[in-house]
C-alpha cells in the first residue's frame, strides 16, 4: 500500500471516531480535532512501519 494511502486510511479512521465521540458528548468541534490529529498520527506511523519493512525485504533479498 502507497505512503499516502495510509496515511489518508488513519486520517479518515480518526475522523470517524472523533466525530462518533463528539456527537455523544456534544462537543463535535472538539473531538472532531482530536480525532484528525489522532489519526494523522496513526497514519504516519503505519507510513514509518511500512517504510521499514520494505526495507527490510529489499536488503534480505538475494
């Protein structure tokens, strides 16, 4: 999977939990924000993992 996709998937994941928990707790503007930094945090750790592991396969490879 490409660097953007994964971070695009963990921003979108974020959004849907921020505004699931904002909605609960009537504070959308809030939540809403914490789930985009959330997710964008995820994403680029996804983005980091992948990166070593492609890596990590290209100098295994004989």
């Amino acid at each position: 999977m490409k660097n953007e996709k994964k971070l695009a998937i963990g921003i979108i994941i974020g959004v849907v939990i921020g505004t699931l928990v904002g909605v609960l707790t009537k504070n959308l503007a809030l939540w809403l924000s914490v789930g985009i930094a959330i997710g964008t945090g995820v994403g680029a750790s996804l983005t980091q993992r992948g990166n070593k592991k492609d890596k990590e396969d290209s100098g295994h490879k004989e």
